[in-house]
C-alpha cells in the first residue's frame, strides 16, 4: 500500500487549493487517514483528520477553513484549503493508520503569497 499526495502549488492569499491522497493497494480497514504539513524550521503538525466511520478533526488553526473528506470508491482522502494565509505555506503529508502500521505519502508543496 503507498499513498500519493498531489494539489500543491502556489496560490494568492485568501484563494484555494484542494490536495489529494491516493491510496495504492486495498484503502480498506483504515482507522484513519491524516494530513500534516511542516514549515520551514518548524516541526511537522497534525491538520485534519478523518476516521473509519467518517468523524472528522481539525486543528485550531484551520477549523472553518479546510475541509477533509473521502471518496471510499477512488481510495482517495481529500484535503480542501479555503482562505489561505500565507502561514498555511508548509509541506503538506497524507498518513493512513491500519491496526499498528502508520504510513506516510511523499510531500506536496503549497506556498501561499501575493
């Protein structure tokens, strides 16, 4: 199983950008599917989460702006930006939680600046 992120790029403040994350292989019997992201100097930080039976988190920082979700017959988790800041420019990861096995995806850039 790998995951593929893909849906960075550069856009304006306040504009938007939907990330993807593909899964390989069978996508059943995730407990959960994640998006992380890491800036420059900083350390890597959780950003939304989506469980089996759907419940979904946000950080604080993101609460009312992002918005994840999934479609189970693409195996593929959703990450939609709206209102970017430029503090939301990061590296941004997909992680997938099955049983005791943590996976990560390749990294996918979003810069946000005028």
């Amino acid at each position: 199983v790998q995951l593929q992120a893909s849906g960075g790029g550069l856009v304006q403040p306040g504009g938007s950008l939907r990330l993807s994350c593909a899964v390989s292989g069978s996508g059943r019997g995730f407990k959960s599917m994640s998006w992380y992201r890491q800036a420059p100097g900083k350390e890597r930080e959780w950003v939304a989460r989506i469980y089996g039976g759907g419940t979904t988190g946000y950080a604080d920082s993101v609460a009312g702006r992002f918005s994840i979700s999934r479609d189970i017959a693409r195996n593929t988790v959703y990450l939609q930006m709206n209102s970017l800041k430029p503090e939301d420019t990061a590296v941004y990861y997909c992680q997938a939680v099955r049983g005791i096995t943590i996976l990560w995806g390749q990294g996918t850039q979003v810069t946000v600046s005028s």
